[in-house]
C-alpha cells in the first residue's frame, strides 16, 4: 500500500488523499486575454518531472502541498501551504 | 504437424519470410518521419502508401511495435459514442474494421460480441437514452434495454449486483467487437512495409528542429533526419513529444490498468461496462476474462501497476459476477492514458508547419486506428484537415468549443 504523509495527520494510505492538481497560478481574468484564460484553464504540463501538487486529505479536508515526482510516482515532500510574502 | 511448420523447424534457412524488413541504416532524409510504432503510426503509414502513394517513409519507435498502449489495451470496438462528431468517426472505424482480416491476408481474430452499457441508476439510464437517440439519428445499432435482456445474454449475472446496485437497464450495442491488437499493430506494420515504408524499432525520438516556424529534422538516439512532415502518435508521450515543438496542450498522463484471469470454459458472450461499478468485462477466445476499471486518479508518467487496482476491481466483479470468487488473475498492468478534458481526441494539423498531431487518445483509441490511419495519411499528403477530424483540432480549447464526449467515453472505453 502507498503512504502519504498528511502534515496534520501524519502518514495515511494514500485511498484517503484527492488529487488537485498541479500548482497554477491565476491570471486576473477581468484584465487577462482570452488566450491566456484559456491556456489557464485547459492547458498543463503533462510532462514527467517533480511537481508542486495541491491533495487533499479526505477525512479531514485538510488541502496541503506535495512535491512529488511524477515519472516514479514518488513523493518527496509535503507541507501546510502558506502565502509567500 | 503441418507440413509447413516441419519444414520451416528442418531448415537452418527460416524459409518463412520476416514479418518486416530490417533497415540497419536510417537514411539521411524522409518525405515523412511517423514518431510511434503503435497501431495508429503504423495505420497512418500503411495509408500514406496505399491510398496516397507516398512511400519515402519511416516509423520511429523507441521500443518495439506495438509495445505501447496498442498491446496493453482490452480491445473494444464500438461507435455508440455521444457527440455527433464522435459518433461518425468511429462508425467509419467500425465500418473499416470488417475487411481489415482480408486486406492484411492476417487474422484479427475481429469477433462482434454485442456490447451493454450497464445503468443502475436513474441518472445513468437517462444518458442511455440521450446516447441511443443520438446513435440512432446516425443510423447506428443502439438501443435501450431492460434488465431480462441483459440477463438474457449473460445468464450468470446477479441483476441486483449484491443488492446495493441493481441494474435497472442497458445501452445495447450490438456491433460492439474484439479484436487481437498485436495483430492489428503487425498487419498495418506488414502492409507498410511491403509498400516501401521503413520501420525502424528501438529508434527514440530526441529532439525536432524546427525553423521559422516549420519542421525541418528530427533528431533520434541513431542521428539526424531530414524532413519536412512528421506525425506525431506516442500516446502516453504526446507531453514529451509537444514540448520539444513548443506546443502547449491540455493533455495529462494517467495510468490504466487492466487485468486477465486464467483461461476457463466460454461463458460469457457479450462485453460488459458498467459505469456505476467501474468495470468493465469480456472474455477472450482463450477463455480469460479480460478486466478493466476506470483510470489512476492521479498524474503518473509510466507504467507501474498497483496492488489496489485488482483489489478494488475483483470486489466489483464479484458484485456482478458472485461465482467467479475461485477464479485466479493470471497477470495485470497499465498503459499510460494521454487524457483530454473532453474526452475527445486531439488531431490534425499544429500551429507548427509540418507538425501534425495524432494524440489525446485516453483510454478509447484502440478502436480508432483504423480511421485514424486513413484521416491522418489524407491530412499529412495534402496539408488540409480531413472532414472527419475538424471536431477535434486543438484549437478547439483556445475557442471554447469542446467535444464533449465524457458521458461516453469514460470507462467504457
Ligand atoms: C489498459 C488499457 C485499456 C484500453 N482499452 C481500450 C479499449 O478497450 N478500447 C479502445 O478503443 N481503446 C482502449 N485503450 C486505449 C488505446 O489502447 C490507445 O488509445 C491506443 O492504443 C493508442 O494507440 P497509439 O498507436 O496512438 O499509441 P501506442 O500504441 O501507445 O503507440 C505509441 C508508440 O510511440 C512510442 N514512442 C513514444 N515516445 C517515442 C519517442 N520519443 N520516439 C519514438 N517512439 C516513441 C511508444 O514506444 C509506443 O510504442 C486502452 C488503453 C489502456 C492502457
């Protein structure tokens, strides 16, 4: 069974977790082209590589940050995400 | 014994010919460079000979033919899809299938078995109905049905599915098919080759070169090639692929598992989805039951396979099929999935001159390579999108305008 590590809740089996996706950040869509709208909601890197991915811990509905490789499905790190200044 | 099979075992000589040509050399440039030894590169070639005589070609493949998604998938052919645009593509795929066994002089081992969409809920039978409609306008076989005829036609179901998801009825397709895809993945290969088109196995794709906005080589682990057309067909690597052109899509990889049991006695004839549970069935001429569920939730680029994937599966098929709780899965592994946000393909030509794109193909292009082959060796000879295939170009996500085929593509495949 594959383990994730919840930052609140410690490791759990990863059937607790959802996924959300990679990180992306927004454009403000009242000031953006149309073709940057678009290329934000339906493009992606869908290319192996580490990633910063938004999950979830179900249970709890705690959303954290993993950074995990995605050609060997390894995570190598998770944590609360915070607002960088 | 046959007196072919003696004769080929006592000679030192291998009387029979290879399937394919060795090429030991690549040759410095091509009319058209294929990226892909899978069943659709292989279709596209085979088409670029036969139907548009363009015969200076070669197909790249990084391992070997058919070693991707083409020989893990479960094979199901049908047409009973949701839009329009998707519900005429592939009746002309299952149109095409029919006299494939005859032109490659191979057998497919094409086997029409009749396909139910199983729907236990409310919900579920009312897209039945929307699908049937919309199938039926095109002039396809599709039909909703009661829970007796499913029952009918596969006695050993449990209709109340361990009482907590009963079937309240089905989508019934009957042209739904199998067939071997090893077999689809060499007859294409074969008929290229004896056309002229070079195949090259164990040649990866490293880098395209493109100037001033149009393709000019290819670079591969064995050297440079020069060309001014490539088509693009690796599935699970489209991404890669994408990124060495500076294309951005919204293609993501998932794996998809799928399962055999060991062989037993034929008891199932049709082939059996069912959304609600996830799973899908068939049983293969051998005798294996050939299982399949719905995709890896999350991104993955390879093809590792689970210990939760069969776990979760048998307990569904159980709900379904109780007795089958002695039987033994033989063997299990994953292909990786180029999933698109609406389900439908990605093909056609790119903003890059040269570059035509042939991918996005999920977990429902096996049965597509017919008709893939012949609209992209048509729109790779005369630089023009094939009618069938304007639904699906990759500007569509720049312009809002989807293909929305999730309500018939999902698990079912
Ligand atoms: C488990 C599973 C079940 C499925 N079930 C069904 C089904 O029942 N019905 C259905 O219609 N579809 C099904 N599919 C989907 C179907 O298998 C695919 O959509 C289809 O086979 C894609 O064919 P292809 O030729 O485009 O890709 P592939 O067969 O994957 O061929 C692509 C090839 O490109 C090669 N390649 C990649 N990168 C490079 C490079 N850089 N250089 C050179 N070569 C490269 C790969 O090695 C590979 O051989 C299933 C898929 C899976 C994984």
């Amino acid at each position: 069974m594959k383990i994730m590590t919840c930052p609140v809740n410690g490791p759990r089996a990863i059937s607790e977790f959802s996924y959300g996706g990679e990180i992306r950040t927004m454009p403000d869509p009242a000031t953006c082209s149309d073709d940057a709208w678009a290329d934000y909601i339906f493009n992606r890197n869908g290319s192996p590589g580490v990633k910063c991915e938004w999950w979830c811990h179900t249970p709890s509905n705690t959303w954290f940050v993993a950074e995990r490789d995605t050609a060997r499905d390894v995570i190598l790190r998770t944590y609360l995400y915070t607002v960088a200044s | 014994m046959p007196w072919r099979l003696l004769r080929f075992a006592l000679s030192d000589k291998h009387p029979e010919p290879r399937m394919f040509t060795r090429h030991d050399q690549l040759k410095p440039a091509y009319d058209v460079v294929i990226i892909g030894g899978g069943g659709h590169g292989l279709a596209a070639a085979y088409y670029l000979a036969r139907d548009h005589g363009i015969t200076n070609v070669c197909v790249l493949e990084k391992g070997y033919l058919g070693g991707g998604n083409t020989g893990r998938n479960t094979t199901i052919i049908r047409s009973n899809y949701l839009t329009p645009e998707g519900v005429k593509f592939y009746d002309e795929s299952v149109r095409l299938w029919q006299d494939l066994s005859t032109d490659f002089d191979l057998n497919l081992f094409y086997s029409n078995r009749g396909h139910f969409t199983l729907a236990h809920t409310d919900a579920a039978l009312r897209t039945s109905r929307w699908r049937a409609e919309v199938n039926k306008h095109f002039g396809i076989e599709s039909e909703v049905v009661g829970p007796e005829v499913v029952k009918k036609a596969a006695p050993m179901i449990d209709l109340s599915c361990g009482g907590h998801a009963p079937i309240l009825g089905a989508l019934y397709h009957a042209p739904g098919a199998v067939a071997r895809h090893d077999a689809v993945a060499w007859g294409y290969g074969r008929g290229a080759d004896m056309r002229g088109v070079e195949i090259h196995q164990r040649t990866e794709v490293l880098g395209i070169d493109v100037a001033g906005g149009k393709v000019t080589g290819v670079q591969t682990n064995r050297g440079r090639i020069a060309t001014n057309k490539v088509l693009c067909a690796v599935a699970g690597s489209t991404p890669r692929l994408l990124d060495m052109v500076g294309i951005r899509s919204p293609i993501t990889i998932h794996p998809l598992q799928a399962m055999v049991s060991e062989p037993v006695k034929p008891w199932l004839d049709p082939i059996l989805v069912s959304g609600s549970l996830h799973v899908y069935i068939s049983q293969s001429a051998r005798g294996e039951l050939i299982m399949g569920a719905s995709l890896d939730p999350y991104e993955v680029q390879s093809t590792r396979s689970t210990l939760d994937f069969p776990e979760g599966l048998s307990a569904h098929m159980l709900d379904m099929f109780p007795f089958l709780s002695n039987v033994k899965v033989m063997r299990q592994w994953a292909g990786m999935a180029d999933m698109t946000p609406d389900f439908a393909p990605i093909m056609g030509r790119t903003p890059v001159e040269g570059f035509y794109l042939d991918g996005g193909w999920g977990t429902w292009g096996f049965k597509a390579t017919p008709v893939c082959g012949k609209t992209m060796s048509y729109t790779v000879a005369n630089d023009r999108n094939h009618e069938l295939i304007t639904g699906f170009t990759l500007d569509r996500f720049r312009n809002f305008e989807l293909t929305g085929e999730k309500g018939a593509a999902s698990v079912g495949h």
